[in-house]
C-alpha cells in the first residue's frame, strides 16, 4: 500500500522499520518539529525524523494540520491509509477523511480502557495484569473509533513503563503489519460503553513518593513513573528518583528504611528499592547506590 506513516517519538520507530521491511510505500512520513535539546538547547530532530531521513524518506513537521495549505499538501500524496503512532497532533477531520482507508491509528491499551496520552504508565499504576496494542479507525474523539485488530501481552509483577513501552513498541509493529495485509476482510468492532477510562497525562506532581499508601500502591507507581519522570522521595532535602521496586515483606513506620538493602516500609507492607538516580547523576542499581549513599536502617525517608 502506499501509506503516510506519522509519528514522532522513539515508540513510533519500529513501527517506521515493519512497515518498510513489510514493502509498503511511504509516500511521506508526518512527525512533530525538531525541539531544542540538550545543554546547547539546538534544534534536535525527533527519532522519528532522524531515522525516516536515513531511510531516505521524505518528512514533513507542519505545526498544525487546520490549514487549508497543509490538508491540500496531505490529499496531494494520494495515500491509500495512514498509519498513526504517538503523532503528537489532532488530526481534523478533513485530514482524516483523505485517504481511501481512512486512517489507522496503534493504541497503547485494550481499547476501551485507558483512552488517551498515557495508556502504558496508567495500565502498571492502575494494578492492571494485562495490556495490549489495538489497531482502531480513527475518529474526531478521543480514542473511540472502532477496532480492526487487538493483541494483549501480560504485564510483569516488577515490569516497569519503560520495558512495557518498548513490549508494546515490538507488538504494535508487527499488529499493523498484520492490520494491513489483512484489512479488506478485517471486520471493525466499535468500542463498548461499559469499562471506559481514560489515561490522563502524566503529572509531575504524582510523583512524590507517600509511604502511608499501601505499599502495593507505591510499587506501582514507582514502576509506572520509571523512567519518567521518576517517583522521588528526599534525604537531607536531596530528591532521590526510584526507578526500580518490588514488593517485600516488613512493617514499619511509614518511610523507614528497615534494612541495609533499602527496603522502605509503607503505610501497609514494604517495598525493596532496587534503582535509584540522583538528580544529575546516572541512574544505579540499589546495592552500588547504597555503597556511596550509606543510608542506615531507621533512616526516614522524606516525601517532601
């Protein structure tokens, strides 16, 4: 098929490789602007841009798809489908209605649960033990068109959004594939009422660590922050990010550090810390973090 691919960040990625490997047309590949970036603040290409440039792919970066100028330029490609990944624009309806086949979009979750920016940290916070990738026909609202094709994987008791990110990468590359080849005979189911949530951004402010919660909850949400922007509780008025937990047994007042091993109680249970990152510092697996840090057993660590 001849397909304009849009997507922007790292997520999107392989999803670009499948569909050129599969020997599908990219007519051009749609991705946000480059961002200023790193200690100098220069433009820096999205990975997206980067990587369809070095396939030797055209790429186009408007700031807004409302204009009549860019939806023109869109139907000009006379594209078949797009293919939509993590593109970072709302897409109007004119732009939507272009291609024949419409266009496809690769959801983060089992549609209809965590509608939205941020299915996969929401899935690990939410306690879910499931998740999936689900191939739906765009529409003007939020993540309510119909569904061509889902697939779930499992989601670890200690994995956290980074490794379940890049899980769902691999298998949202191959489902598209798999959308693609089949999609004349692929019959759209729409979503269902019941069991709708909505996954919504990520808030920095979530990320403070409180260990009344049980510690069920604070493992979660250390894993689903990880990495970023990383849950965090302070030492001598120090944030310290934790990008790593798994339950543990212990009680305790709620913050204590109950052994040498940085296992912290909560407000119910504990939870062993097993990364940790100091701002500005590279992140470390707990026993190399403790060997410089020397936190001792009774130690409070702060949520402020």
């Amino acid at each position: 098929m001849r397909i304009i691919f849009m997507g922007t960040p790292e997520f999107s990625v392989p999803v670009l490789d499948a569909l050129v490997q599969a020997g599908h047309e990219i007519a051009a590949v749609y991705c946000q602007p480059p961002r200023p970036a790193g200690r100098g603040k220069k433009d820096r290409p999205s990975p997206v841009q980067a990587r369809a440039e070095a396939l030797g792919l055209e790429v186009r970066h408007p700031v807004s798809l409302k204009t009549a100028q860019a939806q023109q330029d869109f139907a000009a490609l006379q594209a078949d489908v797009a293919v939509v990944v993590a593109y970072g624009l709302l897409l109007p309806q004119e732009i939507l209605d272009a291609p024949p086949l419409g266009c496809l979009n690769i959801h983060a979750s089992l549609l209809p649960r965590w509608r939205g920016a941020a299915p996969i940290h929401r899935a690990i916070m939410g306690g879910d033990e499931k998740t999936g990738v689900c191939i739906m026909q765009m529409e003007a609202g939020l993540d309510t068109g119909p569904v061509l094709l889902c697939k779930e994987l499992p989601i670890g008791a200690t994995e956290t959004t980074a490794a379940l990110h890049d899980r769902l990468s691999v298998l949202g590359a191959a489902t598209i594939v798999e959308a693609l080849a089949q999609l004349p005979q692929l019959i759209a189911q729409v979503q269902p009422q019941e069991g709708v949530t909505y996954a919504a951004k990520i808030d920095k402010a979530e990320a403070r660590i409180d260990w009344h919660r049980p510690a069920v909850e604070v493992d979660r949400l250390i894993r689903g922050l990880s990495p970023f922007p990383g849950a965090w509780f302070a030492l001598n008025g120090v944030r310290i990010k934790v990008l790593g937990s798994c339950l543990a047994p212990g009680e305790g007042t709620p913050g204590c550090v109950l052994d040498a091993e940085l296992r912290v109680a909560c407000g119910t249970g504990a939870v062993q810390l097993t990364r940790l990152q100091r701002a500005g510092k590279a992140a470390q697996d707990a026993a190399v973090f403790q060997s410089g840090a020397q936190i001792a057993p009774g130690t409070l660590l702060s949520g402020e």
